[in-house]
C-alpha cells in the first residue's frame, strides 16, 4: 500500500482507495484527531511534487473569450442590418407619402377612378393603376401558372437524368434574362405581331404585358415547384405505385397533393414577381392610365403602379403634391407587394414541416373535399359572369360537368398519354420562348458587335459610336453593390446560422430579410431617391447607385449563404469544438472553406442581377450619355441596362445599336448566370459527406 492512501473495511460502504492530502478529512467518519481517528501528520513536500495552487489567470483564455464577443456582436450588427434597411425604407415611403395621405384621403387616393396629376385640376386616384397591375399580373399568371407546374413536372417525374441537367439550367436561365431586354424584345416583335394578329392601331396592349409577364414568372414558379416536388417522399410513389395507379395517377393522386403547399408558395412567389416588374412593363403595356372597357378586353392599354412609378418619377418636381402622390403608389405598391411574399413565405415555412398522413386528417379531408370543390366551382363561375357575362357563364357551368363526364369515360392508359402529351408540349413551349428570344437577340445583335462599338463611346444620341462608357458604368455599379453587400450578406447569414436558432430577435431578423427580398427594384429606387440622393445629399452618382444596388441584392447573399453553411453537416462543427476549437475558429477554420461554392453562387447570381437591373438606378446613378469615365464616386455614370431603354424607347432610327446593346447585356448577366449554374453543378457531385 502506497504512502497516503488507506484502505476501507470490508463492511465499510465505499470500496476503493482515496487519496489523502494534507488537511483532508478521512472517509471513514469521525473528524481529525477524533477518537479512533488520529490527525495525520504533514508529509513533507519534495521538489517534485509542488503545491497545486488555484487556478492561475489566464491573459491569452480572457482574449479568446473577448474575442469571441465581439466576433459575435460584429455579426449579430450585420445581422440586424437588414431589419434597418427594411425600417428605414418603409419611414421615407411613409415620410414622403403621408402628405398626399393627409390631403387626398386614404380611401378617396385608392379608390379614385381618374389620375390625372397634371391636369388643370389634379386628380390622384390610383384605382386604375391598381386594376392595370392586378389584371396584367391576372393574365400572366393564365399563362404561367399551367406552363411552370407541368414543366416543374416534367423535370422532377418524367425527364432522366441526363435530360434534366439540361433542361432545368436552360429554364433558369430565362431568370438570367434581364427584364430590360424581356421589355424591347417584347417592344420590338410581340407587340408587332399583337398589331398584325389582332388588326388593332398599337400591340402595347395589356395582353403583350401579361404574355410577357407570364415568361418572366415562369422560372420561379417552375424552380420552387419542382423543389416541392422533388421532396415528396419516393414511397409515396412505390405505395401508389403498388396499389396499381398508373405513373399519372401517381402524379396527379399523390405527388402533387404531398407538394401543393409548395406549388402554392411558387405560384403566389410568381405573383409577387409580376407585381413588382417595372420596365418590362413600361415598354410594352400602353402606359394608360384606364379601365379597360369592357374589363376583359385584353388589347386595351393598361398602366401599372410599378409603371407610373417608373415614367413619372423622373420628371416631377420634388416636394410638389404629384411627387407625394408617386410616393403614396409606392406605399400602396410595397404593401401588396409585401403581402404576397409573406403569404408565399409562410406556405413554405409549413412546407418544411412533413405531412402525417394520419387516419382523422384523412377523413376530413375526403369529407371536405366534396364542399370545397362546390365553392371553388360557384366562385369561378361568379368571375366568368362578372367578366363575360352571365350567358358564357352558363354555358361554362353546362360544358365542364360534360367534360369531367367524358374524362370518366375515358381509360387511365389514354388519360395518361393525353396528360403526357400536354407536359410535353408545355416544356416545348417554355424551350420555344427562351429560344426565339435568343435567336432573336443574337441574330440581330451580332452585325453591330465590333471592337469600336465595345470601347467607343456613344454618338447621335446612341445612334452611332459604341457603349463602351457604358459597359465599364455597368462594372463599377456592380463592383461596388458586391463590396457593400457581401461582408454584411455573409455576416448576416454566419449569425442567423450559427450564432442563433431561434426567439424573437432571431424571427424579426428573418422577417427584415424576407421583407427586404420581397421588395420591388423600383421602391429600392425611390428609397435611393430620397435617402441617399436627397436627405444625404449624395445627388444622383455612382455611389448612391451602388449602395441601392447593394441593399438590392443583400437578401439573395443571405439566403444562399445560409443554404451553404447548412449543407455542412454538424458533426463536423462538433469534432472541431470537441478538440478545443473556439466557436469562431470553428467557423473560420472549418464550416466556411467546404461552403465556399455555394456562397461563391450567390454572389455569382447577385452580380448578375444587379448588372441587369435598370429601376434601382434609374433615379439613383445613371445618365444616358457620356463620353468620359467618372473621376469620382460621386460623379454619375452610363449603364448598359438605362442606355437600352432610352434607346429602345426615346431615340428612333438605333435599331442595329438597339441590338447590339441588348446582345451585349444579355450576354454579360448570362454568362454570369452560367458560371453560377456550372460551380452549383460541380460542387453538387464533388462534396460528398
């Protein structure tokens, strides 16, 4: 037996041996030096084995600590600033607003049938604007709705594999398209053709706005759906499967009720993209501020809120009671705006909760159903005989139980090649827009690309010369919106990931960024406008349009790098934290290198939407032309987005420049969109984890 040690009784409770140091009461009861238990004498202390004192003061632990503080309240900052943004946007809307509010009246402003602000007895009521974007956004999404759930079909049920990593990219890439090239397409052939189709004066019509729309809607409808679709369980599909359905039944039965809370989510996400659409609409939509009469009339002009906002702005007198009034169709605008994308927001935050099939769910739903269909139906023939009248209305109601007869009648093998067939032609048509828009650009464009018309400045009011201004313009707005968003982005992003998982600071942070993604380019403008342009006094420059730019595109870094950092799995955090790791070396060290792709695609994809946005700079930054670059930030600049639309709006005889403008733009954002698409690819099948 060692020295200090002592060993317990058999009878004792505690079997083991226990060290003893000075001082230390013995384990067998009793205290020092009470009977049976004499006080041990100090053993004295040898060189080797020192006194353990307490512990000592650690300077170098203390900084780690400190450190991490402050790291986590650098990105908690980041974090908050969107909820800034968001707050400071919404007070110079209101601020600017409220007069035309408090002079006109809430209810006499929305519901005025006659704006007129410049007439002899100014009239603000934007009823028209408002039936003008509800109706446009109406047909567009006639048009989008069907075409993007069967293509996100297509994609996710019916194409291999090999056929969808090429479809799905070539869809994508129709949201690489800049809306200010989707506007002169539109400008230059579709309502051309609305013209010579319908024998009518002018194609600006509402049908070329929704036709237009539709196409500019439909990536997003068919991305998010066919992410709803594809993460519906695959023994959904083996359980119907085995039950004897056929692969339509399948789909029609069990796949899409499983994903419908995302397709929903999609669709109203489409909305809110037709919505907030401003120049697209400016060029082809007429422009009038009316009623279309009757309602259904879709060769009538139609104007827009985003479309007013866009024409109007730059010519009206600040502080006048008309640039109040653009103001307050900005707050109505944001307001709808809004609305829409936290109702899509909130579909797809329950679509991440998984569906429990349970027996009760099933029977209220089969016992809902019957009661649902009746109102859906009573509700649809109600807008039929409110549109066209009560007569198509009856018929309406007489043709679709035919219908829905004759497709009872029919097999499920002949339902399923009809069904095929149309998702078929429905992807057909998708490929088909995206195609003749390209062809068309490029075969026109290509004749006006030279070495000269990419350096040399602009001549005759844009009809000779080149845009080389105006291409370097497009870079130095884009570099700088990328260095103002990026650290603030992934900073956001880093805390909302990893420093936070949920509570109320937490939830409004992401409401702020929600708030801020579902904003339209031409309110981030108007903001632009008046806050940095005006309260700042920054005037109209680059870096005015920068930082506009920059806010733009701050909630497409955060999400993609939040999809990033989530894709790195937690066990990896954990071993590093296990071998002592601080949460931020973690973090540095360990879940940023593996995330770098993803967040490498967001910024990717961020740079090409601020490089094809024209709104947002429209009152910001740009001027159409000039010949030298800016010596400062705070000197305006040429854009490739704003020098298309002056020309293809306000300058006639530049077609071929026209053009080549357009090619050139179209090729910039899209070639930024693709290498997104490749990197995105590559990292997909190299990561494994």
């Amino acid at each position: 037996m060692g020295p200090g040690l002592v060993t317990m009784n058999k009878g004792d409770n505690v079997r083991k041996r226990t060290p003893l140091s000075s001082g230390m009461a013995p384990l067998c009861g009793g205290r020092p030096g009470g009977p049976g238990n004499p006080a041990p004498h100090p053993r004295p202390r040898t060189a080797r084995e020192p006194s353990i004192p307490n512990k000592p003061f650690s300077p170098w632990k203390k900084g780690r600590q400190v450190r991490e503080k402050a790291i986590r309240a650098l990105w908690f900052c980041t974090a908050i600033f969107a909820v800034v943004a968001i707050f400071f946007i919404f007070i110079f809307l209101l601020r600017n607003g409220y007069p035309i509010f408090e002079e006109v009246g809430v209810w006499n402003f929305i519901t005025g049938d006659l704006w007129n602000p410049t007439g002899a007895t100014p009239t603000y009521g934007i009823y028209p604007l408002i039936a003008g974007t509800l109706l446009v956004t109406l047909g567009a999404m006639v048009i989008a709705i069907p075409l993007g759930i069967a293509s996100a079909v297509f994609i996710a049920e019916l194409a291999s594999p090999r056929v969808r990593a090429v479809v799905k990219p070539a869809i994508e890439l129709l949201a690489g398209i800049p809306s200010v090239v989707y506007g002169f397409f539109g400008l230059v052939i579709l309502t051309d053709q609305i013209r010579l189709v319908f024998d009518v004066a002018s194609g600006e019509t509402w049908l070329a706005g929704s036709i237009l729309l539709g196409i500019m809607a439909l990536p997003t409808i068919v991305s998010v759906s066919e992410d709803a679709i594809s993460a519906v369980p695959r023994g959904y599909r083996e359980g119907s499967l085995a039950l004897g359905a056929t692969h339509w039944q399948t789909i029609t039965g069990t796949v899409i009720p499983a994903a419908l809370s995302g397709i929903t989510a999609a669709v109203i996400l489409g909305m809110g993209r037709a919505i907030g659409e401003t120049m697209a609409v400016i060029m082809v939509a007429g422009n009038a501020a009316i009623i279309p009469e009757p309602l259904w009339n879709a060769l009538s002009p139609v104007r827009t809120l985003t479309g007013t906002l866009g024409i109007e702005m730059g010519e009206v007198a600040v502080g006048s009671t008309h640039y109040h009034a653009l103001f307050g169709v900005a707050v109505v605008l944001l307001a709808i705006t809004l609305t829409v994308n936290l109702l899509a927001g909130g579909i797809l935050r329950r679509l991440s909760e998984r569906h429990t099939a349970t027996a009760a769910r099933k029977v209220r739903g089969s016992t809902a159903r019957p009661y649902a269909r009746a109102v859906l139906g009573i509700g649809i023939l109600g807008l039929v005989a409110a549109a066209a009248g009560a007569l198509v209305a009856v018929v309406t109601a007489v043709a679709l139980p035919a219908v829905e007869y004759t497709l009872h009648r029919i097999s499920p093998k002949i339902k399923q090649k009809i069904a095929f067939g149309l998702v078929y032609a429905s992807i057909g048509i998708v490929l088909l827009f995206l195609g003749v828009i390209l062809a068309d650009i490029v075969y026109n464009g290509a004749p006006a690309l030279s070495w000269e018309f990419l350096t040399a400045p602009s001549s005759d009011l844009g009809r000779a010369g080149g845009i080389g201004p105006a291409i370097i313009g497009t870079l130095l707005l884009v570099g700088g919106a990328i260095l103002f968003a990026l650290p603030i982005g992934i900073g956001a992003a880093i805390y909302l990931h990893e420093y936070t998982r949920g509570g109320r600071i937490t939830g409004i942070i992401r409401a702020g960024v929600d708030l801020l993604g579902g904003t339209p380019s031409i309110v981030f403008g108007l903001f632009g406008f008046a806050f940095l342009v005006l309260y700042l006094d920054l005037g109209v420059s680059l870096l005015a349009g920068q930082i506009t730019l920059g806010l733009m595109i701050l909630p497409t870094i955060i999400r993609t790098t939040e999809e990033a950092l989530g894709s790195v799995p937690g066990g990896v955090r954990e071993g590093s934290l296990a071998l002592g790791a601080t949460h931020w070396e973690t973090i540095w060290r360990v879940v940023l290198p593996p995330a770098v792709p993803g967040i490498l695609t967001g910024t990717i994809l961020s740079i090409g939407r601020a490089a094809g946005e024209t709104a947002p700079i429209l009152f910001t930054a740009v001027v159409f032309s000039r010949r030298f670059l800016p010596a400062s930030v705070m000197e305006p600049v040429m854009a490739l987005p704003y020098h298309l639309f002056i020309l293809a709006t306000n300058v006639p005889g530049a077609r071929e420049n026209q053009y080549g403008t357009a090619l050139v733009l179209l090729v910039l954002v899209m070639a930024i969109y693709l290498v997104a698409i490749l990197i995105r690819n590559h990292y997909q099948k190299s990561v494994r984890w």
